[in-house]
C-alpha cells in the first residue's frame, strides 16, 4: 500500500506539516472523509459504513489524516469520534501559498506570457 511506503520511508524523519497534509490530500477516500467531517462529526463505524472498503483500510486512512493534523479523534464510551481540525488544512494551506507566491513579488514576464497563452 502507498501510505505504508509513504510511512516507512518518513519514519525516524522530519516531515513538514505541509509534507503530511499535501499526502493526506493526495487519496481520494481521504478527501471525501475530510468533507464528511466537514459537515459533522462521525464515529468512526459511520465513516467506515460510507465506503465500500474494509474497516482497516479506512482507519489506515482515518491514522493519516490524524497524523496530518487534519483530523481528531475522541474516545466516548465504546466508540471513537472523529472530527475535523477546522484551521489546520487552511492554515498549512495559506503557508503553502504565500511560500509559493510571496505577497509583492513581481511577477516575471515569462510567467505572464505563458500564462496568456493558456
């Protein structure tokens, strides 16, 4: 599996936030997981019951994107609730952005002829 690879190789590493967010992005499953929290926290049962993947498969999913920062999870009774970090992907996000894009640098020329041409 891709995250087993991904973990195995960021193990014992510094990864940046941004580094652990853009890889929880990068799986559909985890997205649609994300926008179900968005709308109300879950169990994590409710979760699994949307996908037609086996329970492990999607704690494997809901684990990265707890480790990602995107996610928490509470232990209420015999059931885990999960729920999303509302600022985090945002935050990291507008980091991202403004790392990328600083505010009041020019853009070059190129840049602008190639983005006319598209």
């Amino acid at each position: 599996m891709e995250d087993e690879a991904f973990d195995d190789m960021m193990e014992g590493s510094s990864t940046s936030a941004a580094q652990r967010v853009f890889h929880a992005l990068s799986s559909a499953p985890r997205r649609k997981i994300l926008a179900y929290l968005s709308a109300s926290g879950l169990t994590a049962g409710e979760i699994a019951d949307r996908f037609s993947m086996s329970k492990p498969a999607v704690s494997q999913h809901l684990s990265v994107l707890e480790t990602a920062g995107l996610i928490k999870r509470e232990k209420q009774g015999q059931f885990v609730h999960y729920s999303l970090i509302e600022n985090n992907l945002v935050n990291v996000l507008n980091g991202f952005v403004q790392e990328v894009c600083p505010v009041g640098r020019p853009i070059k020329k190129e840049s602008q002829a190639r983005a006319r041409t598209k």
